[in-house]
C-alpha cells in the first residue's frame, strides 16, 4: 500500500509541472495530506523516527487549508524534489528486513 502511495504521489507531483487548472492542484493538496498522513503513521508504526518527521512536515506543507504562497517556481522546485524523495525511499529496505540482515 506504501509503494502504492509514493507512485501515486510522485505521479501527482510531477503533474504539477505542467499548466493545469487550480483545482488540479487543490486536489492535489488534499490528497497529499491525505497521503502524508498516512505515510508518516506507517513510519511512526514500523520506529522510523526520521521519516515519520519528514511526512508529518510535508503532509502540513501540502494541508491545503492555510495555503502557504511559495510562487510557481518554488514550487515546482518542491514537488519535483519531493517527487524524487518518494521514488528514492521505494528502494529503501524496512526495519524488519535489516533486523533479519544482522541476525
């Protein structure tokens, strides 16, 4: 469901690079909150303390009920970085697979 989550993201994301209609981006927001969220109770669950960190702050960046005004550019910045964030932590191996690795 995680991987899931991250692609569908990541797609969005990038879909904001091109000139859409603002409801694309409202949208877009919401469902990255949505996402966020979920994503940072995963990793509060499964002890990834930095993570849980990290989607916790993008899930209150993209919230989309006090909009926070970056200008176009800076985001497009944003989400082609976080976009790239997303695909990077799909490779990223769970805790549960390292504590195996070590026993």
């Amino acid at each position: 469901m995680e991987k899931i989550i991250k692609i569908g993201l990541s797609v969005l994301l990038l879909l904001c690079l091109l000139k859409m209609p603002y409801g694309y981006y409202q949208f877009v927001r919401l469902v990255a909150l949505i996402g966020f969220a979920y994503l940072a109770y995963q990793a509060n669950l499964q002890g990834f303390k930095y993570e849980t960190i990290i989607f916790t702050i993008l899930a209150i960046l993209f919230q989309p009920f006090f909009k926070i005004a970056l200008g176009r550019e800076i985001w497009n910045i944003i989400d082609v970085v976080v976009a790239f964030g997303l695909i990077v932590s799909l490779f990223r191996k769970s805790k549960a697979t390292i504590d195996k690795e070590i026993l």
